[in-house]
C-alpha cells in the first residue's frame, strides 16, 4: 500500500483550483473502472468534494513522477481515494478506488471537526 506524506503546497493547490483539467489515456481511465468498479466521472467528481482531505505527496514505493492522494465524496455520496499526478497544468488520475476502512474513518472524522 502506497505511504503519502503531508504536502503544504498540495493542498494550496487543490484549493485555489476553480476548474481542474483532466488528462487521460486508455489505460489510466479503463483501470479504475475495471478493478474497482469506479468511473472516471467519479474519480473527477472527489476533485470537486468540498471535503476534500490531502493525503500529501507519495513516498513510498518510490516512483518517477511525484504522486499525490486525495480522500473525497463523489457527487451521489461514494467515499473514493484518488491517486494522481500532475502534468502541465491538468490532473492525471493514475488510480481510484473506494477508500479502505481507516482511510473512511479519517475522512469522516475530519468532516465531524468542521
């Protein structure tokens, strides 16, 4: 399981967002949907979450671009964790899924915070 570290210009930047721009390739956008039964409408959608919680930036296992995870609701209320990296200016979502027990607990109880 990837390990993320906390990343002050991620969350600059998630938030200063108006409109994010999407980027996709064949594989990236069939993967999700295949493995985890998420489409790539509602990988977008976390982007938009006005919940939003950054996980920060990947450290581990290494990769060669940096990646970063976001926990978030879909429009219809789906609690999904997003992995993604940033080229010229749009997102790339490399992964997206259902978040995992903890990772919902900690979501929930952000939002519980606010």
């Amino acid at each position: 399981m990837a390990k993320f570290e906390f990343s002050g210009w991620l969350v600059r930047w998630l938030f200063a967002q108006v409109v994010f721009q999407f980027q996709w390739d064949s594989g990236n956008s069939e993967k999700s949907r295949k493995k985890h039964s998420v489409e790539t409408s509602e990988a977008e959608e976390v982007f938009y979450d006005e919940a939003i919680f950054p996980l920060g930036v990947q450290t581990a296992p290494a990769v060669d671009e940096p990646r970063f995870g976001i926990l978030g609701r879909t429009y219809s209320g789906r609690n999904l964790h997003v992995a993604f990296t940033v080229r010229d200016g749009c997102v790339r979502i490399i992964s997206a899924r259902p978040m995992h027990r903890k990772e919902k607990l900690s979501y929930e109880q952000t939002l519980r915070q606010e």
